[in-house]
C-alpha cells in the first residue's frame, strides 16, 4: 500500500517582527541557557539551526544531527528542552518527541497490524515538515552485523527526502512516496568502531556533534585515520567528530 504525495504545509514564519526581534529572541535564549547550562550553549544553537533550516525556501533535504557523549553528559538536555509535552502543545506543530526509535519506524511492516492501522503508526508521514527528536539512539547504534548495516541503509533511503518504500511478505509493498523534507536531532552514548564506520556512510546526510559538557573530566575523541581505524584521543572534546573531509 502506497502514500502519493501529500500537500506540503508552508514552514512556520520565523522572521515575524522582522530580523531584529529574531536577534533579539534569540539573546533571550543565550542570556537564559547561560544562566543555567553555559556549557550547552553551543550544542543548543546547533540543534536550533537544525530545526530553523526548514523555513529556507529552498530546502528539499533533511538534515540531522546527531549529539554523541559519554552518560550524563548533557547531550539530550537541549532535545528535552524542545520536546512537546501533549499533542496540544504549540511545539506540537514543529517537533515529534520519541524515547524508542528503529529505523524499521519509518515505514512498518508488523504482521500483526492491518494496512490501515500499519497507516497510522507510520514514522514518516508523522514528522513530515517537523524536527524528530529522539534523545536515545544507543540501542540503534548497538545492533550487530546485518542489522546495524539495514537499518544505515533504511536511514540513507529517508534522508534522501524523497519518500521511503519497503517490501515484506506480510504486506507486500508498502511507503509513501513523493518529497518528506524534516530535520532529526539525536543524541547517543560512544559509537562502537563499527557502528561509527556504518554511520561516516551516510555522511553528509547525517552529521554527529560531541556533547559540550566534560563535568571536568577526560574525553576521548574518535576520528577515522587514513588506515581505516579510529584513533582514539584524549583531551576537550571536538565539536565535529564525524565529518567527510
């Protein structure tokens, strides 16, 4: 069962009062974020620019990024932060709030399920023109083997932008087609020396941040050498630690 395309709603108007009241909404966050979590600034401002990229006339692709850290590093704060708290909620409008996420989500095939029940739960059409926010991807990252590479694959397909479509023996072929634009904000735990060579293949779609918070400690920054291995380094935290050069 297939999806045609849906009319696309127009992006939120950001720029309402013109440039110098973004400027100065804006400050209002830093002033305030600082106050509070001044070694977050930075990740929040990216997570902001993530999800303000879709009011640029022009943009057909998403965009994700995703936070890695060690636990309790502050990685996830800024997701809760933009995170609905009911369907009612004016976030609601821009944002889709999930604590478990498969790549199989997108797009489900659960035998159990009717086709049009299978419409409903659907991952994609529902953050259509949104920013996902899935602030655990560990468990993700962690799958083995085949099923680590099938759901890199599943994620390459979506964030092409252009629709995601899959075949089962339960319910046949199953998607929806045609353009479903959205940004993705994620955090997740140190990726594994595999899981982080299944993700750099995706890149440029998806790009990984280093949480800003080091609580005084040691980080250990991963980054792929010309031999194909990580090179572990310790010391402050980079921002970039997955970038296609």
């Amino acid at each position: 069962m297939l999806h045609a395309d849906l009319p696309i709603p127009a992006p939120p108007d950001v720029t309402a009062g013109g440039p110098t009241r973004l400027a100065t909404l804006l400050r209002e966050v830093e002033q305030t974020v600082t106050r509070s979590f001044p070694e977050m600034l930075p990740w929040l401002k990216a997570t902001l620019a993530v999800s303000a990229i879709r009011c640029l006339k022009d943009n057909t692709q998403p965009v994700a990024l995703i936070a890695i850290g060690s636990p309790s590093s502050g990685k996830s704060t800024p997701l809760g932060f933009l995170a609905p708290e009911s369907d009612a909620d004016e976030l609601a409008r821009f944002f889709h709030h999930t604590d478990h996420f498969t790549a199989a989500s997108f797009v489900s095939h659960q035998a159990s399920k009717t086709a049009d029940r299978l419409a409903e739960v659907d991952l994609l059409p529902r953050i259509r023109n949104k920013t996902l926010l899935t602030p655990e991807l560990g468990p993700l990252f962690r799958s083995r083997g085949n099923d680590l590479s099938k759901s890199m694959a599943t994620l390459a397909a979506v964030l092409d932008g252009r629709g995601y479509v899959s075949h089962s023996g339960a319910h046949g072929e199953r998607g929806h087609r045609g353009e479903h634009n959205f940004g993705w904000l994620g955090a997740s735990t140190p990726l594994s020396t595999t899981a982080f060579r299944e993700l750099a293949l995706i890149v440029p779609r998806a790009a990984a941040q280093g949480a800003a918070a080091d609580r005084g400690r040691e980080r250990a920054r991963a980054r792929p050498d010309g031999g194909g291995r990580l090179r572990r380094r310790a010391g402050r935290p980079r921002r970039d630690v997955l970038v296609r050069e």
